[in-house]
C-alpha cells in the first residue's frame, strides 16, 4: 500500500485558478485571498481550502513559499504565499523561473529574502538588481551573488515537466486519490475497495495483477492478423470520434466576470466559438494550460493517438485497444471530474467501444466489408464461417430473409437483407429456417421484398460459386507477412519471458548460494577461532612445563609469624 496523492484534481484546478486570478491582480495569493475567491467562485468554505491547499502542498502541485516582507508595513514580518507548480507559464505565455534567496541581516538586522525572476535562465555573474533591467530581474534594492546559486537551482529550474516514477497518482476505477496497491504488470494503480476480488497480503505486497493486465493475457482466444486487426481499429477509432470530437483537455471555468479567467481565453475567437456567453462559464483551450495535463494526466491518451497507433499497426489484440479507450474514460473523469459532460462523453465512447470490439469478435468480415462498402452489393459478400440464413419477423412486418449474427440461448441476432440492412434481436418463434415454402409464409412481394430477394439470390449465388474456392481463406492468417511477424512475436514473447524465467532463478540461486556461502564462511571462522584458542592454550601450557623442567629451583620454608615463604632462585 501506498499513498500517492491525496489531493482532489477537480479542486486542485481551482487552487491553480485562484493563484493565476490573484497574480493579475499584483496581489500575493496567500491563504486568506484564494479563500475569498474560492468562497465566491466555488461556495468553498475556509476549512476546506485549507485541507485542499494542504494536500496540493504535500503532493507538489502548489508551492508554499515563505519570506520576510521588505515593503511598506509589512517590511520584517514573515509572509506565506502560494505560487504555481514549477514549469507554469506566466501571464505572457512566458515561461518564468522564479528563484528565491536569503540575504544575511544587514544594518537593519532583519533577514530578508528577495523573489527574482528570470525569463532566460544562464549562468549569472555577480549583478547589481538596482542596476539589472526589469524585464528579467525582480524589485531589489542591495547586491546579489547569483553565481552562487547556479550550482544548485539551475538544473532544476530548466526542469518544466513533473517527475514521474513507474505508476500513475490516481486510481483507475474511481480515480480518486489515497491509499493504493500497484499493479506489478502495468502502471496503474487501485484502492483495495475498488477491487473486485478478495487479495491475500502477499499480492497486495509483491504480486497484484490488475484487471486491464489480466484482460490483455486472455486475448489468445481470437485469432487475426495485425495487419488486419489494426485496419479494422481504424474504423473503429474513425466512429468513436463522433462519440468524442472535442480535445479532452478543453476545461469550462467560471466567467461572470472577465478577471476571474485567463485573459487569452477571453479574445475574441475564444468567444465566437462558443455557445451562449450568459451561460456563466467559458471554455480554456489555449497553451497557456498545457502544463496542467503533465501535473494531472500520467498517460496521455486520446482518440487520435488511438488512431495514429492503428495506422502504424501498434496494436497487437483487441484488449490493448480497449485499454487505451479505458485510459481516456481515466484521464477525462480526473480532468474534468466524473459529473461532468465529457465524462459522459467519455464513458459512452467507451461502450461503444466495446460494442465495435464484439462485433470484430462475431464476424470481422461483417465489420470490415459494412465499414469499406466497396461496392453496393458488399452484403452480399460471403463471410468466414457462413452465416446461417432464415426468415425473420419483426412485429408490424412480415417475415424477411435475413442472416444470423448470434444466438444466445432463445435469442437471435440477426441482420436483414434489402434497404439499410438493419438489425434485430427476436425470439426464436419468429425464426423461419430458409429452406421452408415462401408461398406458406404469405408474404406481400412489394419493390423492397423483390429487393431482398434478389439480395439474396446474388448472396446464395456467392456461397456457391466460393464453396470449394480457395478464394475465400481463413482471414486470420490472408498474409503470410503478417504470419512471419506473428511467429517471430511470438518467439520473441517466448524468449523474453525465458529470458525473465532465467534472470529470476539467477538471482534466486545467487541468493541461495551466498546464504550457504554465509553459513559455511560463518562455520569455517568459528573452526579457525576454536582452532587457534586450541593452538593458543597448548602453547602456553608446553612453555609452561619448559620453563619449570629447565630452572633449578632452591626452595627452603621458614616460618615467620606463621607463614611460609617460598622463594625460587635462578642460578
């Protein structure tokens, strides 16, 4: 379990909002103003401010700056303020480095500290500020070595994008933030409440596989080319696109009056383009707000990389596309929140999504050939397999010759022949095998049943022409490039996960091997340890008896006071 951010993105635009609205106004956005403006653009209390402003401090998305006043009547006290994340650009479209120093006490014996900016960060020399243009420095009024600082916040300062690490900030069921176990597969991360099943400590700890993994490993079942199966995502990706025109970072924002937005969303093209501007909101789209996504979004991902993906054949099962589309469900819900219209949007792209994949998955033939419409007799074309033919009833109309799509259980899916060649689910007594006497289904023969009718003849016609053709082949493999590719993917798969397999029983035995290494250099230090005592002790003992076989000794006793002396003399 890991804590990866607590603040809510929503609100964090807000915050980010308030401190740009209050820097136009020349203002410093400490706490007390960014409550007013959030209180009177977003019914926000003070307390709630204050826990948010607290997290986006704690999670690097706002900046707490602290230092000591050095105008007017706040010359000597200590101020608070907040300021955008590292990277934001200025009001001018400007990217703007902001550095802070402390000056020493000087005759006034009060510690002071300065905000410089810099428009063009270089290597600086010793400069005067009262001297510096005011383009690029901030108000000083005494000498600053700048060189000094180079060392330390330069690098870091040409740094404009947030650091990512190997997994996203929020979860990718309810994309919230908090406490989240990581997927051992993927980036993405989870609550262990949004997860469906029951993990034991040990996959919460080492070995979580995500849902959006797992669904990817069981895409072995259908069969296709990625030739094919790339060009049939491009329809795909070319229909979601009505489902989700607008570019996903475009955000609505408050706008009763003009100060409280950007000003270069307030030209007016940015008008013009828009609906009705007593609505109260205003839409943002301009590259002033592009830092935003890198702080917020952890994978971009959008329709028209889907579709740039497709068209160079970067998709390799249908699963993987599902997966983009379930990015951008992710990505629009933590930009725009999970209420908002383009997560509506979103999340019906993303079940029409999975309507189109389970069409390719019943019959790419039907998909590909009612997409292409190369000639106006393409419903004619036969498919692999065949489709069962019958007559259908829909009630109001009589019975139509139609193919089966799918049947489940009493249910068939069928599409009719003739017209716009449309679609019904009915019950299975409304099924006519095709075979039966037309005369007993007492049928109408109007221009659009001739129609079907010859629909189906010419389709009949087709089945039997191709019936012991080798014209119509099994289209999962129609290309033997694109079998190379599949096999030497495969392969490739193979040997990066024997590759794996091999890395892990390495290490496995190298920490076996250097645990019994251990054990035996343990055992063999207390022999060699044992062994000198051993050696120490017998040593001492035979210069013992040496010394006492080779001296002459001379004893004599005499008593003194009752004691007994003994003296040994060396001669």
């Amino acid at each position: 379990m890991t804590r990866r951010r607590m603040s809510c993105p929503q609100t964090t635009h807000k915050l980010w909002d308030a401190i740009k609205i209050i820097r136009y106004q020349r203002q410093i956005p400490d706490q007390i103003r960014i409550s007013r403006y959030m209180s009177r653009a977003h019914q926000t209390s003070e307390e709630d401010v204050s826990r948010h402003l607290g997290h986006c401090v704690r999670d690097n998305l706002v900046r707490l700056v602290k230092r000591v006043g050095f105008k007017g009547s706040q010359t000597g006290k200590k101020q608070e303020s907040y300021r955008l994340p590292q990277g934001a650009v200025s009001s001018t479209g400007e990217q703007r480095e902001e550095l802070s120093v402390e000056i020493s006490p000087g005759s006034s014996g009060l510690a002071q500290e300065y905000v410089i900016w810099s428009d063009n960060f270089s290597k600086p020399s010793a400069v005067s500020c009262q001297s510096a243009p005011k383009k690029s420095w901030g108000y000083c009024s005494i000498q600053i070595m700048l060189a000094m600082l180079y060392s330390t916040t330069a690098e870091c300062l040409q740094e404009i994008h947030v650091k990512k690490d190997n997994h996203d900030w929020y979860c990718f069921e309810c994309h919230g933030g908090g406490d989240v176990i990581c997927c051992t597969g993927c980036h993405r991360v989870y609550h262990l409440s949004c997860v469906a099943t029951d993990l034991s400590e040990d996959d919460v700890k080492k070995t979580f596989v995500c849902s959006v993994c797992k669904m990817c490993k069981e895409s072995d079942k259908f069969k296709i080319s990625r030739r094919e199966l790339n060009h049939l995502l491009g329809f795909t990706c070319s229909r979601l696109k009505e489902r989700l025109p607008v570019v996903i970072t475009e955000r609505q924002v408050p706008s009763k009056q003009l100060y409280i937005s950007d000003r270069a969303a307030s030209s007016t093209a940015a008008l013009q383009r828009r609906n009705d501007p007593s609505l109260g909101i205003k839409w943002v789209t301009d590259d002033e707000d592009a830092w935003r996504v890198n702080y917020l979004i952890y994978q971009p991902m959008d329709l028209q990389t889907m579709d740039c993906k497709a068209k160079n054949k970067k998709y390799r099962t249908l699963e993987e596309f599902q997966a983009d589309a379930q990015t951008i469900v992710h990505n629009v819900v933590i930009y725009h929140g999970v209420n908002s219209s383009l997560a509506d949007m979103a999340r019906q792209m993303l079940r029409d999504c999975i309507y189109d994949l389970q069409e390719i998955r019943q019959c790419r033939d039907c998909y590909r050939m009612s997409n292409e419409k190369e000639d106006k007799h393409w419903f004619c074309q036969p498919c692999k397999p065949q489709h069962e033919l019958v007559y259908a009833k829909q009630k109001g109309f009589p019975y139509w010759p139609a193919k089966v799509i799918k049947i489940e259980g009493q249910m068939y899916d069928v599409r009719f022949f003739g017209g716009h060649h449309q679609r019904a689910v009915l019950d299975k007594i409304y099924i006519r095998p095709i075979s039966v006497n037309i005369h007993t289904l007492q049928v109408k023969r109007t221009s659009s049943w001739n129609k079907a009718c010859e629909e189906l003849r010419r389709h009949r016609a087709q089945l039997e022409k191709f019936a012991n053709s080798s014209e119509v082949e099994d289209s999962s493999f129609d290309d033997d490039d694109d079998i190379d590719t599949l096999t030497k993917e495969s392969e490739l798969e193979k040997q990066k996960t024997l590759d794996a397999d091999m890395k892990n029983l390495e290490e496995r035995l190298k920490a076996e091997n250097a645990a019994q290494l251990k054990d035996i250099i343990e055992k063999h230090n207390l022999l060699i340890s044992e062994t000198k005592r051993k050696h120490n002790q017998l040593i001492s003992e035979t210069k013992r008896k040496q010394w006492l076989a080779n001296v002459p000794a001379v004893l004599s006793s005499t008593a003194e006071d009752g004691e007994i002396e003994v003296r040994i003399s060396v001669g």
